[in-house]
DNA sequence: AGTTTCACATACCCTGGGTATGTGGAATTC
DNA sequence: GAATTCCACATACCCAGGGTATGTGAAACT
C-alpha cells in the first residue's frame, strides 16, 4: 500500500470509529484514544489527521450532514410535482431521523458542541437550503402565497428536528404515520387560501 | 443570619452566579471552582449543596424551566379564546427565547447535557404540557380535527424552540414579527376544515 | 459547658484533551 | 543504489478541571 493510500486509509478508519462512537456514546463521553485504538492507530494519528476531538467530531458531522442531504433529496426528486417534492422530503428527513448516527450526532450534539452559530451554516449548506429552495420554487409557483421564507424555513427545519428525534426515541411505524401525518396538516396551513 | 438562612443564601448564590455563566459560556466552558468563587464561596458548598456540576446544571434548568413555563401560561390566560390563549402563548415563548438565560440553557445546551430523554421529561413537565393541553382543549372544543395531538405537539414545540433560537441570534423586531406570522399560517393549518 | 451537627474549606487524586518530540519506512535526489 | 528528505504516525509528557476525602469552626442542641 502506497503512503497516500494508507493515510486515507487511517483517516477513514477514524472517521468510522468515530462515528460509531459519537453516535452511541455522545460527544463528551467518548474518549479520543479510545476512538484511536478502535481504529487500530493511537491518538497521534487522530490529531495528526483532525487537529483536535473537536476536528474529528466536524469532520464525521460534515459526512453525516451531506449523506442525508443527498438522501433526502434523492427522495424529492422522485416526484414531478413542488408540492410532493417538499412533502417527500419532509418524510425522508423524519425517515433518516431514526437512525441514531444522524439523530444523535446532528441533531442533539452538534447544536452544542460547535455552537449554534457554526451548525446552523453547515446546516445552511445542506438540508436547510434545500427547506429554503423548495419553498422558494412553491411561493414562486404561486402555490404557497408570497411571504418571508427565511422564518418559515426555520419553522419547519426545528419541527422535524424534534419530530425526527421524538421518533428516533419511539421508533415506532406508527408513530412515523402520526408524525407524517400531523406534518401535512402543517404544511396544508402554508397552500394559498387555506387559511 | 441563622444557619438554615445562610444554607440557603449560599445555595442561591451558586444558582444565579451558574445561570449567568452557563447562560454567556455554556455548559462545556463553565468551571465549577470560578461559579463558586464567583458566588463568594469554594467548589466545596457547590458539591455540598449540588453534588457535581451536572447536578447544579439541572437546578438552573429547572428553575428556568419553570420561570419561562409560568411566563407563557400568564401570557396565555389573558385571553378567553382557546385559539388566541394557544397563540398567545406561543409568541410569549418566542419573545421569550431571546433572552439567553433560556435559548442557550434550555434550547441548546440541555438536551446534551442532561441527555434528549430527561429533558423531555423536564419539559414535558411544563411549557411542553401546557401545549399538549391547549391543542387538546382545541380538538375538545372542535376547533382542532380529531387527532393525535402528542406528535403535533412536539412538531410545535420543535418549530418554536428552533425559531426562538434563530431570533435570539438575529434578536431583530422585525425578525420577530416574521416568525411570528409564520407561526400563524403553521397554526392555521390545524383548524378544522382548513386544509 | 460539653457535645453534636453541619455547612462549608482545604488538600489531594486522576481522567483525558492537548503538545512536543522521536522514529521508521516510503518517496525523492544524485 | 546509497544518501537524503519527508511525513505519517507513535511515545512520552503536560496540565486543566471534575470529583473525592478529610478537616474545621461556628451554630444548635442537651
């Protein structure tokens, strides 16, 4: 193995471990060396690799973050209509939410740990433009009447944080039908003339 | 001062010397030793009176909790309409959440710190009861659609707690207003015969 | 007055993140 | 192909800070 494969292969190592980690444990529970062992390497790999815990953790956030953009909108596109994009998408983000590598990791530490302000950028740059996108084209379509979508967008991402987290909890079928559900009474109230 | 009076001067004196700092540095950054020199004692009467640092986390959250849970019931009893209490006091939680001693406390560090499931249950306790039971008083009285309201509450509350957290960052009036009507075509939605 | 109690202070331990430096083998140079 | 450089890591160490074990003096009780 060449010394560029192998660099990539340790860093990927890394990133695995710590993810299964983070996810599992959460971000102050776990131990660094720990997640360096798991990976077969010691910790100087880890800083050598991420700086810091903290690197590592923004690195196994940025991956997390950008799969389940790419999944969520991979089910958006399945549809023609704005409508259902937005409606499949709410759904494949509540979906997602079960997993505990996602729930977990983005939605409870994250916020924390690289502080709001930071989360919400790397957020920005996926899901929550995607959120902002989708209303765009439905206000721009005249499906959704001309208003503010920022504050909208803001709305809807923390509902389905905390609904995907709520199911992430009760991972129950039926309660991902009862949120799906009490999520298109929501999103009704946005249609033009509804209220 | 008799000794019961100084047990419980000291005892507030950690609690409000803990909240302003877990309130500008989060959980993470606050050092035990400086809360108690800060309140003009050692670390020692914060592991008598607290038991560990988590432990003195939790009384600030609770007593936060419950401040900010009286605060949007007072909002919400001024008014005789059932669908105007519910509104009430969601704008009152919204305003509320600028104030940093509650978005970053119990929005951004709590579900970390003291785990998703015993927040929830602190929550559940107050300002997230009382949704439950405005929107089932609102299903009583037929101006809601018969319907699970536990998911419809967490997708509320969800909304509400993100969108606190976005106006305590760009604290604007304006802002403000914004999200404030975006609550209102999301609430809009859920009544009857609207979508 | 003696004894107990208890609210804290003091001194110490130890985990764990971070850093500084060493090292062996791959890549490069001549 | 021997010498040199480079670099991906390992090793050894530092120290901040949460937690604990024990001491102490003044109030409360007898």
């Amino acid at each position: 193995m060449s010394r560029a494969e192998q660099r990539e292969a340790t860093r990927r190592a890394l990133l695995e471990e710590g993810r299964r980690r983070f996810a599992s444990d959460g971000y102050h529970d776990v131990v660094l060396s720990e997640v360096a062992s798991g990976a077969g390497v010691t910790k100087g790999a880890a800083y050598h690799h991420f700086g810091s815990k903290l690197g590592l953790f923004r690195a196994v956030v940025a991956e997390a973050q950008e799969e389940l953009g790419a999944r969520v909108a991979a089910e958006a596109d399945r549809h023609e209509d704005l409508w259902e994009q937005l409606r499949a998408g709410c759904r494949a983000f509540l979906a997602a939410g079960t997993d505990a590598s996602v729930s977990r990791i983005l939605l409870v530490d994250a916020p924390t740990v690289l502080g709001w302000d930071e989360w919400r950028a790397m957020d920005e740059a996926s899901s929550a433009r995607h959120l902002k996108e989708a209303l765009e084209s439905l206000v721009a379509a005249g499906i959704v009447d001309e208003q503010p979508v920022e504050p909208l967008a803001r709305l809807l991402s923390g509902a389905m944080n905390e609904a995907a987290l709520w199911l992430a909890r009760t991972g129950d079928e039926e309660a991902l039908e009862q949120a799906a559900h009490a999520l298109d009474r929501v999103l009704g109230g946005l249609r033009s003339g509804a209220a």
